[in-house]
C-alpha cells in the first residue's frame, strides 16, 4: 500500500490511497503482449501492452477504430498529476498516438486480463509525476 506523504497535499495523498485501493494495472509488471480489456465510461478499449509504455490500442471511435500503436502514459484523476505507465480504476487512462495531442479517456470501470478472463490486479509502485 501507498505510505502517505507530508510533502503532498491531503487531497493527492487520497487520490494516491484511493488508486490503490480500487486496484489498476502496473505496465512495468506485466509481460509484453499481455492483452488487456479496458472498459471506461463511454468506450470498450483492446491494449496490447508491447512494452517500454508503448501499446496497440483500440476501441474509440474516432482516434483508434483500429489498433494503433501509442505511447501509454498513464492515469490520472483527470487534473496534471500523472501516475506514470499504470492503469487505474476510477483513473483517467492517457495515451499519444504518433504526431497527435494526448488522449484522455473517461473514467476507467474495469481492467480485465483478456487471454485469462479475469480482472487484472497488479499490484503498482510506479512513481507519480
């Protein structure tokens, strides 16, 4: 679990708590070619993590109909702090596909492992920027 910090503020301090109690996907600890089924508010996304924080997604209508390779970010509680290359429920999922501004979705729901067919639960220590 995520130790508080004096450093940061009450209201980050619970954003960092809460990350890790609604559960994510750390990208630095899962294996290249790990398929990952990301449901958020308004969408139904395919990641296949291809390492280094770099993905092929799918899944938007507009920006990736069909898987593109981008660059994954990671999530935030949808201000400029980022917890880097991780995936979080309740988080807001960021991805730069090439020569594009970046992406931020709607709220994550789900994260589910799409080979074993089970919630992906990765426990993170990704730093936040």
């Amino acid at each position: 679990m995520y130790n508080v910090s004096p450093y940061l503020s009450d209201a980050i301090n619970h954003n960092l708590v809460q990350s890790e109690i609604e559960g994510g996907v750390c990208l630095h600890e899962v294996p290249s070619e790990t398929v990952l089924e990301v449901r958020t508010q308004n969408h139904l996304y395919t990641i296949v993590h291809k390492g280094a924080g770099q993905a092929l997604i799918s899944g938007h209508p507009e920006f990736c109909p069909e898987p593109l390779l981008v660059q994954i970010h990671g999530s935030t509680w949808g201000g400029s702090m980022l917890k880097t290359f991780y995936i979080g429920r309740g988080m807001r999922l960021e991805f730069q596909p090439p020569e594009c501004l970046t992406i931020t979705t709607s709220p994550v729901l789900e994260i589910r492992e799409q080979a074993a067919g089970s919630a992906a639960r990765v426990p993170c220590t990704a730093g936040v920027d």
